[in-house]
C-alpha cells in the first residue's frame, strides 16, 4: 500500500495506524458522551384541558379543608356520581403544585385514594386513576415517593380488559419509575418486566406508545445496565420491539419511535448487543432507514425526524460492535441505497431539522470507517461535492465531515484518486483558517493521508499558498508536529 517514499515518512510523521488509533479513540470518547444525553422527561394524559386564564392553565389550588372534603365525598358520597364528581374536583386542584404537597401531607390521604382505586367501580377506579396520574407528573420527588402505595396495583392492573385504563397505568408508572428508585426498586421483583413483555403485545397503538414510554424511562435508571436490561434481553421485549419497527404498512411512526428510543438505550448499555443482533437489530434498522428515506422524498415527512433520529442512532452504535466481516454478511448493510438514503436525510436535516446533522454524519463515519464497499458508494453516486458543502455549517459538522473523508482518502492511493483533481483541497484549505483546533488537527491528518497517497495533491497544495496557511498555524503548539510533518512532505513533492 505504501510505496518506499512514503516508508521513509514513517518515523516523522504519524502513521496511518496511529493516525487511525487517534480518531477511534476520539471516536470512542464520543460515542461515551452520545450515551450519556438521555431524554428523562415526564408525561401527562389528560381527558379535559384546562380551562385558560390570561394564556395559562388554571389549575385549582386546594387547601387542606378541601382536598379532606373531597376525600370524604368521593369515599362515602350518597351515589356514585356524587363520589366521582368529587374526584374530578380533586383531580384537577391536584394539577397545581401546592396542592400536591397538601394530599401527601394529609394522613391517610394515599389510603383512601388506592382504596377507591381497588374498588369495583371502574368510573371511580378511573378518576383516581387519574388523580395518581397528576401526582406522578410533579417535579417533587417527595410526591412520586409518596405514590409508591398504589404502584403495586396500577403494575396489576396492566393485564386488565381497558385499553384506555391501561394506556393510564403505563404513563403514570413511566412517571413514577424515572423519578424514584424506591418505586423501581419495588416493581422490578414483582414482575414489571414481564408485564410490559406482555403489555406488548396489544393491539392497541394507544397501550403500545404508553408502553414505549413507560419502558424507556425504565431504561434511563442510573442502575438499568446492572439490574434492568439483562432481564429486558432476557425476555421477548427486544423481538418485539423489532417487530413493531419493521418497515410495512403496519408501521406506526408513534409506537416505532417510542421503542426506537429504547432500543437506543439498550445498545448504549452495551450490556449485551450481540441478542439484538441475533434478534435482526441491524437488517430491521437498515431497512426501516430506506422506508423513511422513501418517505421523505414522497414529501411525506411529517414527524419523521423524531423517529429517524433514534434509528440513527441505533445503527451508529451496533455498528461500533460488529466485526467489519459480519458487516459483509449482511445484504443490508452492503446496498448503496443506504448511503444514498443518509444523503436524502442529510438533505432534509439542511432544511427542516440542522441540529440532527451531526447524527447522519455519525452514521456515515461508522459505515464508512472499516468499509471500502461504504467508500466506493460515496464515490461512485457522486456524494463528495455535497459532504464537502457541509463543510461551512458548523465545527461539530465540519469534524465529522473530515472524519468520513479520512475514512475514504486512508483506503487508499486508487480512492484518493477519484478526491482528487477536485475541490477537496481548496475546501480543506480553508478549513485551516478555523479557530477550532480539533478541526484544523483533524484537517491537517486530512491533508497528511492524501500527501502521502497522492503526492500530486501536495504540489497543488503549494501553488493554493498552502504553505503559508501552515506557517499561520505555527503559534499551535499541539500541531506543531503535524504541522511539520506536512511542511516535510509538501516540501518533498513540491
């Protein structure tokens, strides 16, 4: 590969191999820091807006004297409309933050609510429900504490006939489990994992969003490598939750997105990837990423970037996993369609959605790291001139846009061929001039991979003052042997 000239390099300059060890290690320290910003978020489902005061909601705020009468009432009322009147009343003082610290402050208030929840009244089951569902909402940990005796029995009533009451159960517990340890702590032996894996399987689009919800939250728990996903892996959940991705008129872009999020954190465990893998996790991925990029150009893009972000996501990550022969193996992951379904996204990202950039590229960087198949693609459907005009947008797409050239130019004097003639140079150039010292390092290993492939490429290099652009950089200190490096070789070919 490398021709007696380049040889003689070898003890000045980085060699490839270094070269690439630096930017797997960068690589992994991003992938660390991609892990690590997860959605913890919380959910409310409710029946009736409020009513609005001046373009804000007008929750109640109960004192103590009231939310003991409504107790009361809803507990001993002369009927049942009057009881669930009552309940209603209390649901909606329970929208307002004091009145939530008033509830758990009154004692036996938690009692008498899951009492009225195990009763065999399903409309009163149902608002107290519902009041459960405004206390797990609170941003006071106190409060999701103070639920923790009615997470038993919402856990139970999952396997019930209601879609609707179900639907409930699921956001309340998803809530609830993101919030307190003591509520997971008490679920996870009575079953929660296998009332979700049976959960599932409904029928209902409604139950299985809930789901995805309630289990996504499950998996953000700081103890979830540990104690969750081995038992999550376990179970039928990651072949469900495949299938309900499969790309087919059965798609649902709410349920799949949900569970994309799961399988996102899953991976990010790294607990045990090769169960996805044998499960399909990469073909099913692949092509879902074709469906949507269909999608896309059909104009029929409404939402889909909350679903294509997970998915991109999820392929980056397997893909950091899988030896480069098992990429072979699988049709998927060998069709150009692929990279060319990325540059639609990367396309619509421009337009629609510009802080999803880096996650396109991100894929692309993996795809084409270990793989010269993923290399030709980007050359032969013609997608370097338009990576290169991303070049300008920011510093984080600028770095990952000279990542995947690195990839390419680094297979290769016959790949380096095909860059250069071209405008890679003069756009590498002013890449240069940037105050972002990772991307000038990383445009300079850029510059040094093609120098010593194609040694042309240097002597254009000097007529575009290349040379004065590296005596600018002289004050860098971390560069400085990088700098010299490429001085050395421009000199010797120029």
């Amino acid at each position: 590969m490398w021709n007696p000239r380049q040889g003689r390099l070898r003890t000045l300059a980085f060699g490839v191999e270094e070269l690439r060890r630096r930017r797997r290690e960068r690589e992994a320290a991003l992938r660390k820091a991609r892990r690590e910003q997860q959605l913890v978020s919380k959910r409310l489902l409710r029946e009736d807006a409020p009513e609005e005061v001046g373009g804000q909601s007008a929750a109640v705020l109960l004192g103590e004297a009231e939310v003991q009468q409504f107790l009361r009432l809803a507990q001993r009322g002369t009927d049942e409309k009057e009881r669930e009147k009552a309940l209603v009343s209390l649901r909606r003082g329970l929208q307002h933050p004091d009145t939530q610290q008033t509830f758990i402050r009154l004692e036996g208030s938690m009692r008498t609510l899951v009492g009225i929840l195990t009763s065999n009244r399903a409309l009163l089951q149902l608002e107290a429900a519902r009041c459960l569902h405004e206390l797990s909402h609170s941003e006071q940990s106190a409060v999701a504490e103070a639920c923790l005796p009615a997470t038993s029995y919402l856990l139970t009533y999952l396997s019930g006939h209601s879609s609707d009451f179900i639907e409930l159960c699921l956001y309340t517990l998803g809530n609830l489990i993101v919030e307190s340890e003591a509520v997971r702590k008490q679920l996870l032996p009575q079953g929660i994992v296998p009332a979700f894996a049976a959960c599932i399987q409904s029928p209902h689009v409604a139950v299985l969003e809930a789901l995805g919800y309630a289990l996504s939250q499950l998996l953000q728990a700081k103890e979830a490598p540990e104690k969750i996903i081995p038992s999550i892996l376990d179970s039928s959940l990651p072949q469900q939750m495949l299938r309900l991705m499969q790309p087919g008129p059965k798609l649902n872009l709410g349920v799949a997105m949900e569970f994309a999020w799961c399988l996102h954190y899953i991976i990010c465990s790294q607990v045990n990837n090769a169960v996805l893998l044998t499960h399909g996790a990469l073909p099913t991925l692949a092509l879902l990423l074709l469906d949507l990029a269909g999608a896309v150009q059909r104009m029929d893009d409404v939402g889909l970037e909350l679903l294509a972000c997970p998915v991109l996501r999820c392929l980056s990550n397997l893909l950091t996993e899988v030896p480069v022969e098992v990429m072979g193996q699988q049709m998927e992951l060998r069709d150009e369609r692929l990279v060319a379904a990325l540059f639609i996204f990367l396309q619509f990202f421009l337009q629609k959605q510009p802080a999803l950039l880096p996650e396109g590229l991100w894929l692309l960087n993996n795809l084409t790291a270990n793989s010269p198949t993923f290399c030709t693609s980007l050359l032969s459907l013609d997608l370097i001139e338009p990576l290169l005009q991303l070049l300008p947008l920011s510093n984080a797409v600028c770095m990952l846009v000279l990542t995947v050239l690195c990839n390419v130019v680094e297979k290769g004097p016959a790949y380096c061929q095909r860059l250069w003639p071209g405008p890679l140079l003069s756009c590498v150039l002013n890449t240069l001039a940037l105050s972002d010292t990772e991307v000038v390092g990383q445009s300079l290993e850029l510059l040094q991979l093609l120098f010593l492939h194609q040694p042309e490429a240097a002597r254009a290099f000097l007529q575009q003052s290349g040379l004065q652009a590296l005596e600018k950089l002289q004050e860098e200190t971390q560069l400085q042997e990088r700098i010299h490096v490429l001085q050395q070789i421009a000199a010797t070919h120029g």
